[in-house]
C-alpha cells in the first residue's frame, strides 16, 4: 500500500493541475518545476557553511555548491566527500535547487563529511554524454583539489538521484574503466537505469504515481542524440555486460516507481559480480520522496551507509 505522505503529495500535486511534462518544451517544463517547490522545499535544521563556486569542466566551467558541516570538531581537520548529481531526467533540476540544498545540508551533517553537488551540463541543449563528462571531470577535480575545500581525496563516494543517481553509477563505471580515483561508495537512489520501458514496474506504476511512463521517454528522447546512444553502458549502466571491480553501493529504491526493476535488477547484478551491495526499498514510497520533507528515513539510511564506508562508523 502507499504510504500516506506519497499519497497526500501525489494529491497536492494534482492540485497544482500542470499539463504532463511530455507536452511541454524543455524551457516549459523546468517553469512548471518551479511551481513545486513550495511542496517539495524542506528544512533540514542543521548547520552547514555553503560555497559556491565553478571547476574547470571539459566543455565550460561547472558551477558546484559545496557543503560542509559546520558545527564539528577539529576544523582544520579534512573530511570525507560525497560528489552528488541531482535529478530531473537530465532535462531539469538544479545543483542548487531547494530540495537539493536541503538534502545535501542534511547529508553533510548527518554523515559529517563535505558535499559538492554537480551543477552539470543539461539537455537537450547539451546532449549524452556531455553530463556524464561533467561528473566525471568533477571527480578529478575533487580528487586533485579535496584539500581546498577540506575534503580528504582518498575518502570520496558519488551518489544522486534519478537521473542523478544514473550519473553516480555512469561515473564510478568511468572511474574503474579509465583507472581513475577510487570511489568509497555509490548511493544510488532510485537510479536511471536503462533506456528502456519493458518492466513489470512499468506497466504497474508508469501511471498516476507521479512519474509516468511518457514523462520518462520524453526525458530520454531529450538526453539521447540518437536511440543507438540508449545501448552505451555509460547511458544504461544496466547494459554494462561486467561489473566487477565496481566502488561497494547503495541502492534505494521506491516501490510505487517505475524505476523499480530497472535499479533493483542493477543492485542484484552488482551483488552478483562480487561488489559490495545493499538494496534498501521503502515499499510505500513514490519515486522523488527522497528529497522530500517525508524523506528522512532514506536520507538517514543513506548517511549511516556513508559513514560506514568512509570509516566513521555507522551513524
């Protein structure tokens, strides 16, 4: 059964009464995202100093904000970082959008290490892979420039949402290929899988549910120069043939989301490759609650298993 908060803000979503994001432009549809934020804002209550600032990227510079706690011991002394990439379908959302202001001031706190949150290239105006270029050239930069921001390189995990959670796993398949900085840990919540529509949790919950089915190949057709693009791994990590020797991983998953089979059949073969895994579903959940103010036992879930693999115990 879906829990109550998803239901009542699956209701005050209707109440809004936007038209479906696949009839509109992208311009139109990142307006009508802005409608939701006085429903999907939240406040974290707790301490954090935030910096923004841009890192070179490979096409133009990146604007990150950077989040770190500010009430903790030993300042001076580096912290574990988290690189997070937001979601929105690679079309929409914002490094610093609310929600994600929220959610990354809490992280910082609860897992007590510093956030940069990925202000990556969008589409359709920038196609695949130009976000997964940015997300990649901000896991160098943090692993050559840690310090600068009291980050220690050698403790450093990805994680996103959605779309966002898509990059995490697209990044840590990078940084394995291409021999790249080591990453402690992946926490994928609700990830972008694969560029395809076929699974049970399609059919069940591609409709009414908040992210429908249409929405989603609207956001795809946007991402992708070409439907060929869609069978690159580092589009779906779901196609990626090996697994091994990817960074140990969180995946949260909804269990009202159409996203469902796609990122639990990715936690399974991670297992299955001998990576360290954890598949946590909230079986009443909503794909978006993880950023929403009814999120906090997946955020909380996610800063214990930060803490654990960054060695600061579990939380």
């Amino acid at each position: 059964m879906i829990d109550p908060e998803s239901a009542e803000f699956l209701e005050r979503v209707k109440e809004i009464n936007t038209p479906p994001i696949d009839r509109l432009t992208p311009q139109g549809a990142r307006d009508v995202a802005k409608l939701f934020e006085k429903i999907s804002s939240w406040d974290p209550h707790v301490k954090v100093d935030i910096l923004d600032m841009t890192i070179p990227g490979p096409a133009s510079p990146i604007p990150v904000r950077v989040f770190t706690p500010a009430d903790r011991p030993g300042k001076m002394t580096e912290l574990p970082g988290l690189i997070y990439f937001h979601g929105g379908g690679f079309v929409l959302g914002g490094h610093a959008d609310p929600e994600i202001n929220s959610t990354c001031s809490f992280l910082a706190d609860a897992a007590q290490c510093v956030v940069i949150s990925v202000g990556y290239r969008l589409a359709p105006e920038h196609k695949f892979p130009a976000a997964v270029e940015d997300a990649y050239a901000a896991l160098l930069w943090v692993a050559e420039n840690g310090p600068q921001l009291n980050a220690d390189p050698s403790r450093v995990a990805v994680g996103g949402d959605s779309a966002g959670g898509n990059i995490a796993a697209v990044v840590s398949l990078m940084a394995r290929d291409m021999r790249g900085p080591p990453i402690a840990l992946q926490v994928l919540v609700y990830p972008v899988m694969d560029y395809s529509f076929d699974t049970a949790s399609y059919r069940e919950f591609g409709e009414g549910y908040g992210l429908a089915t249409e929405e989603m190949k609207w956001y795809w057709n946007h991402y992708l120069a070409a439907a060929e693009d869609g069978k690159k791994p580092y589009a779906s990590p779901l196609r990626e043939q090996d697994l091994r020797g990817l960074p140990r991983a969180l995946v949260i998953v909804a269990g009202y989301d159409p996203l469902k089979d796609e990122a639990e059949s990715y936690g399974v073969r991670l297992g299955q490759a001998g990576v360290p895994t954890r598949i946590v579903r909230y079986d009443g959940a909503i794909h978006g609650f993880f950023t929403l103010p009814f999120g906090g036992k997946g955020r909380f879930d996610a800063a214990a298993e930060l803490r654990k693999a960054f060695g600061s115990g579990s939380g």
